[in-house]
C-alpha cells in the first residue's frame, strides 16, 4: 500500500501528524472518561437505549414523558371535563353545548359539592371561530356575584364581579389566541384568551328561598354569544370539523398512557407561546403532537416501558407536593403570571380541585374530622364555634355548607337546610358573650337551639366553610377557622 505524501518532504512526512492526530484522539478519551460522557451519538443509541426515535434515549424518553405527564395533566383533565359538560350529550354531566350558558339549581342534590350559597352559571367559551361576547346584568350592591375564566392550561386569566370591577353590569369580549379581527367598540373590556377552548362560571350569592325569583331573574340576564350574534351580523364561517376523542375515564388517567395521545390532541387548541417552545419542541420530539397518537399497538415496546416510567415519576412529584402543603392548597391557583412556570404546583391543584379559585377571590376549609382527630359522623353531636368577634374576615360572605360522605353531595334533612351562612346572622342565636356556636347534629336539638341547627345525616359527614372575597387576615393565615368539638359520648 502506497502511502500519499501529505505536502513537500518524503513519504514519511505524513507519520507525525498521524501520530499528533491519535494523541488528540486519546486526549478526548481521557476527557469524556473523566467527565462522565459518551461520545456515542444518540441517534446511534442501540440496545436498552433505544426506542425508536432517531435523537432520543430511553433517559430522555422518561424525562419528556414526565415533564410532559405534569405540563400536560391540567389540560387533559379540563378537556375532561369540556367533554362531559359540552360535548357528550350522553354523559350525566352533560349541561349545554359550546357557547351556551346553563344554571345549577340552588340545591342541587345530585351535584358533588355544591355551592349553594353561590349557585353556578357556566358555560364552555369556542373561540375557534371568533370571539365570544358576556353580558352580566347589573345588580344589588349587597349580592356577591364572581364570573371565572379559566383556560385549558388551568390558569384562571380572568375575573369579573363584585371584587372586580362591582355589581354594575357590563359587556365583555372573550377574543381567542389565534383571533387578528378588530375589536369592535362598546365592551365594557376586551379579555385575551391563550386557548380556543375556556370554561366560564359565575357564582351568584342566593338568600334563601324568598329570594329564588330575584336570583333566578338575575341568572337571566348572563348572556353568552358569538360576536356575530351579538353584532347581528352573518356569522363567522364555521372552524374545521373535530373528530372529539373519547376521554379516558378519570379513575385511569394517573396510570393509562391514553394520557399522552390526549395530551396531544388537545394541543392543537393550545397555539404555542414563546415563553414555551423549547418545551413544546421537547414534547414534540417524543410525538406528542396533534397529528397522530403517540400510543399505538406498534409503539416501541422499550418506548412504552419509560413513558410509563416518566408518567409514573411525574405522579409521584405531584404526591409529594401535595403531601408537603399539608392541606393549604389555595396557592395552586391563578394566573399565567402568579403562576409563571409552576407548573408542577398547576397540575397539583388540578388533582387536589380542578377549578379552584385564586385565593383573592375565595378560599374554603374542608372539615372531615372533629378536634379529636375523629370522623365526623351522625351518630354524634358536633358544635362549631366561632368566638366572639371571630367570624370569618371577609368582604363578601361566609358559609358552612354540610355534604354527606363518601359522595360529597347534599344530605336530605327534614328543615331542607344545608348551609348556615353570613347572611342568616339576624336570624342565628348567639352565645352570652357574643359567640356563635352552629349545632350540627342528626337528631333536632332543643327548641333554643334550633335556629342554629345544621342538619346531619346518619352517617359519616364533612363540613366546607367557603370564604368569599376574603380579607387579609385570612390570606395571611392570621384568622383560623375552628374545630369541630363532639358533643357527649
């Protein structure tokens, strides 16, 4: 073999720089030794490494799968839920479809925890086509209302009511991510959403019975349109069909890898931001995308054991967070901006309540047990007290609402009473010294006390104490709710 000069000189000039060039090569070795490091590309991952997709590991597989698993788990779960309520018109939750407004009953027995101090008016907001106008009637200054905007992602972006902006009325225009029209004159505010697809709900403070007629009048006045109803104009040309995917039932959510084919499909209502494309590009590069299912009957089988791995890590993060708040969840709430990128704190208040207000607007304690440590149940008697100048600092109201357990739905009682709110006050007894002490109990209690009485079932039992529009002293954790204390054996 003939040996090609490398410049002027003989056929041995070549020899040094051969040998200069295996020095450097064994430098590198000794480098990516010292360092840890691989030099083995990932496209050329073989073995257990490889699940076939050229520039992905198996490690990176699993980081993707659970970085995805807690972006991704408020946005499949809200989907969920847009499905049941407009979409499936089979499902027992279904209320009314796109852009159209439906209202709870003020004792809805069937609900799983209901406000019925606040009943609801909601509706699901497609922006796909064009934007969407609310009109909120104007009402009494004493009567609480708050309207929710929250996106796919989870975040609440948006409020109107008594805390913002008052009980006047307005007109507001919901315009969506991919919207360029101009913004007509006349709206009260013009309401950005980052996702096609929102949820609205309103909650309306009711009085009792003899105010049904005036809440159901005012629960009239929501209106919900497309800007070319509203405009009496031709509407906007329809957006392009949806094959809506079947969501996996919630009970296997946490451990089905459906999860990730849904996680996909509801992107392409998602426009990606910028604050997020390289995570987007993450997810895209193990398929997660809206053009077809990552998860098929060909799926690598090594790519199917570490995205079930990923999604796996990802749950337990969200376990041990959840476990760490130790109860106090209101944080998990708000905006893109009190958020940022948390999103680990998102999908943790996605498990713990999807929906959840931010901690401005209300915050709630959930009482399952008594001062003991014990369940509460009918077979006992309870009281509630709150000491003297002890109520619930709030601007709006409070209540304690009473659900039976396990279904966390309204107890049948023979007064048909399930909260003891703010505004029975005149009508509650108080202690000689100025206390207020609710009896919660199965049997009625004597004559003096049952304007006090919140009815129990028989069984086991939970109290909500809801706050409204609650004041420093209760978001600074300064104000403590009390404990239930069980009355005799």
């Amino acid at each position: 073999m003939r040996i090609r000069r490398a410049g002027v000189g003989s056929s041995t000039g070549a020899l040094p720089g051969l040998f200069l060039w295996l020095r450097g090569v064994a430098a590198l070795a000794l480098i990516a030794g010292a360092s840890g490091c691989s030099f083995t590309s990932p496209d050329a991952a073989t073995g257990s490494q490889y699940v076939g997709i050229d520039g992905v590991t198996a490690p990176e597989a699993q980081r993707i799968a659970k970085e995805a698993y807690i972006y991704g788990y408020p946005m499949v779960a809200n989907y969920q839920a847009i499905h049941a309520a407009s979409i499936d018109t089979g499902n027992p939750q279904y209320k009314a479809p796109f852009n159209t407004i439906s209202h709870a009953p003020p004792q809805d027995m069937a609900a799983v925890a209901p406000s019925v101090d606040a009943p609801e008016s909601s509706a699901v907001l497609d922006l796909r086509a064009e934007p969407v106008v609310i009109r909120v009637p104007p009402m009494e200054s004493r009567r609480y209302f708050s309207l929710r905007l929250r996106d796919l992602y989870g975040y609440n972006f948006a409020y109107v009511g008594s805390r913002v902006g008052g009980n006047g009325g307005g007109r507001y225009l919901v315009v969506g991510p991919r919207w360029n029209g101009a913004e007509p004159p006349g709206f009260t505010k013009v309401i950005r959403a980052e996702t096609e697809l929102v949820s609205m709900t309103a909650r309306t403070q009711w009085f009792g019975a003899a105010d049904l007629p005036h809440l159901k009048r005012i629960q009239a006045g929501y209106k919900v349109q497309p800007l070319s109803a509203y405009l009496r104009r031709k509407p906007a040309p329809a957006p392009a069909a949806v094959a809506w995917l079947a969501p996996e039932p919630p009970a296997q959510m946490r451990s089905s890898l459906e999860f990730y084919n849904q996680l996909g499909f509801v992107l392409q209502f998602a426009p990606v931001l910028h604050s997020e494309r390289t995570l987007r590009k993450r997810l895209d590069s193990l398929r997660i995308r809206p053009d077809a299912p990552v998860v098929t009957d060909t799926l690598n089988p090594r790519l199917r054991q570490v995205m079930r791995e990923g999604m796996h890590d990802g749950q337990n993060d969200i376990d041990k967070h959840r476990v760490a708040l130790a109860g106090k969840t209101d944080t998990l709430f708000g905006d893109r901006q009190t958020l940022r990128h948390d999103y680990l704190a998102r999908a943790t208040g996605a498990q713990v309540d999807l929906g959840g207000d931010n901690r401005e607007e209300a915050m709630a304690t959930v009482l399952a047990t008594d001062a003991a440590g014990q369940p509460l149940d009918g077979a006992h008697s309870y009281t509630l007290r709150f000491a003297p100048r002890g109520l619930p600092p709030v601007n709006a109201f409070w209540s304690v609402t009473l659900y039976r357990m396990p279904g966390r739905q309204l107890a049948p009682n023979p007064i048909g009473r399930h909260a003891i709110d703010a505004a029975m006050l005149p009508t509650l007894k108080r202690d000689r010294d100025g206390g207020l002490t609710l009896r919660i109990q199965h049997q009625a209690p004597g004559k003096g006390d049952q304007a006090n009485w919140l009815p129990a079932p028989a069984g086991p039992f939970m109290l909500t104490l809801r706050y409204y529009w609650p004041q420093p002293a209760l978001l600074d954790g300064a104000w403590q709710p009390p404990q239930a204390q069980r009355v005799g054996p």
